[in-house]
C-alpha cells in the first residue's frame, strides 16, 4: 500500500484508492490461496506456485492476474522485501511459456497445429516481430530481402525495417517456394496470395479474414501482437527500444512499459 501510495524507497506519484482497490481485488483470492496453504510471508512463494496461480485462469482474467502479481512482486523486490523475484519470466498472455526474444514454446504449440507455409511464415512475424496483420497482408514481395535479412515494412511515409532471424528467415524461404511452385504465372506483388489471390487480374491482397483463419481457434492476430511487444516491455522498460524494435509510436510504446512496470513509471507522463 505505501509503495502505491508513493512512499516507497523511490518516490512516486500516489496512485488513488480506487486503482488499488481494484489491484487488491485481483490479487486477493490468489493471496488467500496462498495463505490456506500455510504460506505466511511472501518470501516463500516459488515460480511453481506463480504459474500455478495464474494457470488455472484465461482470457483476461489470466492477463490481470499475471500483470497484477509481476507488479507485486516487482514491488517487493525494489523495496528488498524480497530477493529473487519468482514473477520474472511469467508471460502475461493467456499462451504460456513465451520467452522474451524468440518465443520458441509459443511457436512450436502453434506450428503443431499450423502447417501449411502461408501460416507458418504469418505467425512467425506476428509472435516473433509483433508485424500487424494488415501491414502482412499487404506488405509486397519486393520488400523482403532473403540475402540482406531483412523485411520493409511502409506505413505512409514512414518505414519500419524488420530485421529476420534465423526462424522467420526459414519460413519466408518455405513460403517463397511454395508460392513459386504453386502459382508459377503470378503477377501479384503482394508477398501472401491465395488461391483467390494469385492470378486475380486485379491483383488484391489477402483479406484479413484470411490471415486470421489460419491461427488455430482461440488465437488471434492482435493478441499474439499485444503479448509479444508487453513480454518484451517486462524484460526491457525502454520505450526507445520498443519502438526500434517493433516500429510503434513513443505513446504506444508507453503504454505498454506504463503495463508491464506500473511503479516505474508512476511518474512519467501518461
């Protein structure tokens, strides 16, 4: 309550009592778990009994929870209440196991259920690169560079390079070959097609319906998007970073640093 209230080691700006109440309220039923099974300081919760916590829900309720806890703790520890903090590598999308870089476990879940080379390559730039589903959809095949490692991603006039690691540089490759194979007579100069697409005169891109349907039920574009750039937010609160990285504007990119470390930031401006 002290440190919300801005008077912890570091000062902050005081939250009201409504935002606490409300942070309380989610934390209550995990902390009162917590307390029918003998647990008598917060020292002695383990990274077991976080994911634990937090498994159990879905949706947005999971989001709140984890995000909730990560701040408490986050907390404790920037105060030395306690000395390992057992929230430091908990995902806060509903998918678990998401690493901070490349997030392998969420890829392989998804790619046991996706297969095809158009899906592949869409969820490795959407859960790898945070790339928004309408700039895959129309983003164009003279854009990707395999050599160079790189995809062009323009917005307007503005320009956001993507920088392909090894994984995504794979799928691009896959998708490429596949695409030249299937519709060898293509003029479309959208890098995905479909079989609607591909020799349409009029040359479309895919519809976003499109990009959508080929995530397995349950997953979207948007929240892939969202739970990569936040994880990253919780490994690194540098919103410079963040907009290098993913090329998002400075208020986006505050927002999602003001989510993932809300003490921090109490006084940068919202």
């Amino acid at each position: 309550m002290a440190v919300l209230r801005g008077q912890g080691r570091r000062q902050g700006e005081a939250r009201s009592y409504d935002g606490i109440r409300r942070y309380l309220v989610a934390l209550e039923p995990t902390l009162a778990a917590w307390t029918a099974a003998n647990v008598t300081t917060l020292r002695e919760i383990t990274q077991d009994q976080v994911e634990k916590a937090v498994n159990g829900l879905s949706g947005h309720a999971r989001r709140q929870l984890a995000i909730c806890l990560r701040s408490l703790f986050n907390a404790l520890k920037r105060e030395r209440v306690i000395f390992l903090d057992p929230t430091r590598h908990l995902p806060v999308g509903d998918l678990t196991g998401v690493p901070w870089s490349v997030p392998s476990d969420v890829l392989a879940s998804l790619l046991d259920r996706v297969t095809t080379p158009l899906g592949r390559l869409v969820i490795a730039l959407v859960a790898v690169h945070a790339v928004p589903g309408n700039d895959i959809r129309t983003v164009r095949t003279t854009n990707l560079s395999l050599a160079r490692g790189t995809l062009e991603i323009h917005r307007g006039l503005l320009r956001h390079t993507v920088y392909l690691e090894e994984f995504t540089h794979q799928m691009a490759t896959e998708w490429l070959t596949y695409r030249h194979r299937r519709w060898p007579a293509s003029t479309n100069p959208h890098l995905l097609v479909s079989q609607k697409t591909a020799l349409d005169p009029d040359q479309p891109a895919v519809s976003i319906g499109l990009l959508q349907g080929v995530l397995p039920k349950g997953v979207t574009l948007e929240g892939l998007r969202q739970d990569r750039i936040l994880n990253e937010a919780f490994e690194n609160a540098d919103p410079l970073k963040l907009m290098r990285l993913f090329g998002i504007t400075e208020q986006t990119a505050m927002r999602y640093v003001a989510a993932a470390h809300p003490e921090r930031t109490a006084k940068l401006p919202r």
